[in-house]
C-alpha cells in the first residue's frame, strides 16, 4: 500500500490566517485527490476477486490517469473509455495511461452523455472479464469516504476548508466527517443550467445531510477548464506570488472564488481557513 503522508501547508500571499494544503504534493506523478478515491476503490474491486477497473473521462482526465497508475501499481488491467475521436492527436494524459497499460475506447459526445446509465456500461463490462466498473471522477460510497482522510492533515485550529468541487467525492467526504465546529465550502467549477439542484441532490442523497448545502457559486468562468480574464490574472498574480502553479480546471477556481470572497466577506478576515490545492497539474501538460 501506499503510506498517506501529512501533507505540508503553505501560507496564502499576505494573509497569515489562511493556509494552502499542498494536496499536490502527494505523490510526484498521481497528485492530489484522485488516489485517496481510487485506493479505497480497488480495495472492494479485489475483495470481489475482479482483475479489471473501468472507467470513464475526458481526455486530461486526471482520474483516469491516477486509475492508469494504480492500476499498473496495484497489478489490475485498467480499461478508459474516453470522451473523444481516435483521429484527435493523443494527449499527454493519454499517453501515459497507455504507457502504464490502460486500454484506451473513444465514445462520440452523445455516446459520453449516458454514462451514467447502466446500458452505456452493460457492453464494456461484458467485453472485459472480471470488470469492474467505476464511474466519473471515481464518484462512489468509497471515494467519499477515503476523502476522509484530507482531516488528517488539517490543523485542529481550523475554522473553515475550501474545496473544489467535480464529482462531488471529496467535498461530500470531508462534509460528513467534518469536526463540527468546521465549516466546509465547496466551489463548483462546472457551469450549471439548473443552479446546482442536481449536485445538491446528489451530495445531500450520499451525505444525509439536509441542511442547505455552503457552496460558493459563480465561480465556474467560461465552462469547464475555461478562465475568465479576472480568474487568468488572479492564476498569475498568485502563481508568481507562491510559486505554486495552479490548474485550469480546479484550483484556479477555487482559489479565484476565495480571493474574492476575503476582498467581500470581512468576517473571513479572522477566521483559520484551509484551501486545499487538489492537484490536476499534470492536465496541465499540451
Ligand atoms: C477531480 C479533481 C477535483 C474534484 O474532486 P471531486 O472529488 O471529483 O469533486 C478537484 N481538483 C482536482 C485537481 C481534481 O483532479
């Protein structure tokens, strides 16, 4: 297995009372959130005695290429099926996931819609034996609950921790194991029509919890991976700042929305926040 490190803490430029947990540090080549969903995960697919783990993303997907790593790490064949044409140049994403043996099938946009229906997976499932499926972003009972373990490395001080959110794991995670004087707030950074009511739903079937969920909304820019121009500068203003890149997709965002949220909250000002950089930078790579 692998050891989970406590992960270091860095300081937010001028700002003494909110730290930065430097989740992309985990691992030089899976960093950030995506193995501690994934581990979990291939725990249950081996007590089911299956041999291969299939899953779903686009084509930076960093799940598919944590899922690409593990899988060769932790001796499963892994299977991606992936948003996108065969015809299209590979990405650097891609090309690791076939170095470390994922089999790569190319499923048309609409094809990709249904992937959370159980017809899209009845045919990949039959086509590998011993299959396992997991779903986007590693969405599941046990990445939720192997999110859990961000706790161990966040102060006790604590007053409040920042996420962003894709799927939905982490965020749901760390909510239902918060200590509770510990306010968590998600960042959603894809655009949605219907004002988050299914990412609601979703995150309050999972969690139990009925109270309205914190997230901080208006945060999503242009659509996924795309920036506004405020978001650009702020990436570059806080990049030259740290030192610490940030990825278009998550962190960007996520650290824009609390940038702005410190320059229109002022009761932010004296309370111990968190903001956890999940990783992503590999997506980073053209
Ligand atoms: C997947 C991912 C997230 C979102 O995590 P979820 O558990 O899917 O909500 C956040 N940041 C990065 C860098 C990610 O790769």
């Amino acid at each position: 297995m692998i050891e989970k490190p406590t992960i270091p803490l860095a300081e937010w430029p001028g700002l003494s009372n909110v730290k930065i947990l430097r989740g992309d540090l985990i691992h030089p080549i899976v960093s950030g959130n995506k193995l501690y969903k994934l581990l979990p995960i291939i725990d249950k697919a081996r007590s089911q005695n299956k041999s291969t783990l299939i899953s779903v993303g686009g084509r930076y997907s960093n799940h598919l290429h944590a899922l690409a790593w593990a899988g060769r790490e932790f001796n499963f064949n892994t299977v991606g099926v992936v948003r996108g044409f065969s015809a299209q140049e590979l990405t650097p994403t891609l090309m690791d996931c076939i170095t470390w043996g994922m089999s790569i099938h190319f499923v048309d946009f609409q094809m990709y819609e249904q992937r959370y229906s159980p017809e899209f997976w009845q045919p990949w499932l039959d086509k590998y034996d011993r299959s396992f499926p997991i779903y986007e972003g590693g969405w599941s009972e046990e990445a939720i609950a192997g999110s859990k373990s961000w706790w161990r490395s966040i102060p006790s001080t604590t007053d409040v921790v920042i996420c962003a959110i894709g799927s939905g794991s982490t965020f749901s995670g760390l909510l239902m194991s918060a200590p509770y004087n510990v306010e968590v707030i998600g960042v959603p950074v894809f655009k949605d029509p219907d004002q988050y009511t299914d990412l609601r739903s979703k995150i309050t079937g999972v969690t139990g919890l009925n109270k309205s969920l914190p997230l901080w909304e208006g945060f999503a820019g242009r659509g996924f991976g795309k920036l506004s121009a405020e978001q650009k500068n702020f990436k570059v203003w806080f990049e030259g700042r740290t030192g610490i890149p940030l990825d278009p997709v998550y962190t960007a965002k996520a650290f824009y929305a609390l940038h702005t949220q410190l320059a229109l909250n002022p009761s932010l000002q004296n309370k111990n926040i968190v903001i956890m950089h999940s990783g992503g930078l590999q997506g980073n790579r053209t």
